[in-house]
C-alpha cells in the first residue's frame, strides 16, 4: 500500500466509523475538481515559500461553508505534512476504497458522440449479469478518434467495439495477406 493509499483507507475507516463516508467523498471529488482546475490555489497549496497557517485559513476561508469538518482538518493534517502534492492520488485511492466498500462497479464508457439511454440500460444488464450484487455507476467520454462504437473500461476489463480498432485490425489482416502473396 502507497502513502496516498494509506492516508484514502485512514481517512474512509475514520468517516465510516462517523457514518460520512459518502459526504466526505463528495467533498474530496469537489476540492480535486477545484485544484484541477484552479493553477493558482495549486500553486499556492503547493508552494514552500507561504506558510502552513495561511495555507490552513485560506482553505478554511474558501471551504469550510461547503465541506465536512473532518474534510476539512483532512485537508489541514495534508498541508503540515507536506502531502497536498498527492491529493489527486489520494482522491483516486478513496474512491477506489468506497466504491468496494459500497458495491459501486465504476465503468467508464467511451464514444464518439454521446451514448444514447437505449444502449446504456443494454449495456447496465450484460454487465449486471456478471457482477450481480454490484450497483453501476457510469462515466461518459468523448473522444471523436475511436470514430464509432464505444469503448468500455471496469475493473481490468476492457470491451473494445470502436470502429478504430475494427480498422487497425482490418489493416493489418490485410497487411498480413499482402505479404502471404508475395512470398
């Protein structure tokens, strides 16, 4: 188990045993989408040169409203530590450890163009059929070069029907029978 590892699995242990695991995942995937997209407050978050306090009570200033006081003194125990450079992983790490916790299948739909509700259901009881006691939770991806088709990704599953790879793989079948025909 790796530090962000550990630090996912003591935080999960500490916000189930106060029944808010589910508040405190919100509140991490909230605050990783922040610093994601916030360069500044990474940068600042990050850097050596300003102290921990003011670290502390600039995250107490913009979050304390928003997210759970265990979050919050999370965030504080990431900041004396030097840790905050690890937040996405540890981010990732708790996700991973709830959704077992909860029986959450995370599976990750990629398209060309958005995927229509008829085949998600399709697609939501083939997978069901193989992991009965899983709830799904689906995440959609756009990527305009898989050209057709869909890609789906669960567990270290991977279910490749895009166009893109029926091509590449009819390139190469082709390929393989030119080069038969010459020799």
């Amino acid at each position: 188990m790796n530090v962000a590892q550990r630090y996912a699995k003591s935080l999960l242990d500490l916000a189930t045993e106060l029944d808010i695991s589910e508040r405190v995942y919100n509140d991490l995937i909230l605050i990783d989408k922040i610093l994601s997209e916030n360069n500044d407050l990474r940068i600042v978050l990050q850097s050596p040169i300003i102290r921990q306090e003011k670290k502390e009570k600039l995250f107490s200033n913009i979050f304390s409203e928003f997210i759970a006081p265990l979050t919050l003194k999370f965030l504080n125990l990431l900041l004396r530590k030097s840790r905050i450079v690890i937040f996405h992983d540890i981010v990732k790490a708790y996700e991973e450890f709830y959704n077992e916790a909860n029986d959450i299948l995370n599976v990750t739909i990629t398209t060309a163009q958005p995927f229509n509700d008829a085949l998600l259901q399709k697609l939501e009881l083939k997978i069901n059929n193989f992991f009965p006691n899983k709830s799904l939770q689906f995440n959609e991806n756009i990527d305009k070069e898989i050209l057709g088709g869909f890609v789906v990704n669960f567990y270290d599953y991977m279910i490749d029907k895009s166009l893109r790879t029926r091509l590449i793989q009819a390139r190469k079948q082709i390929m393989r029978k030119e080069y038969e025909k010459k020799y």
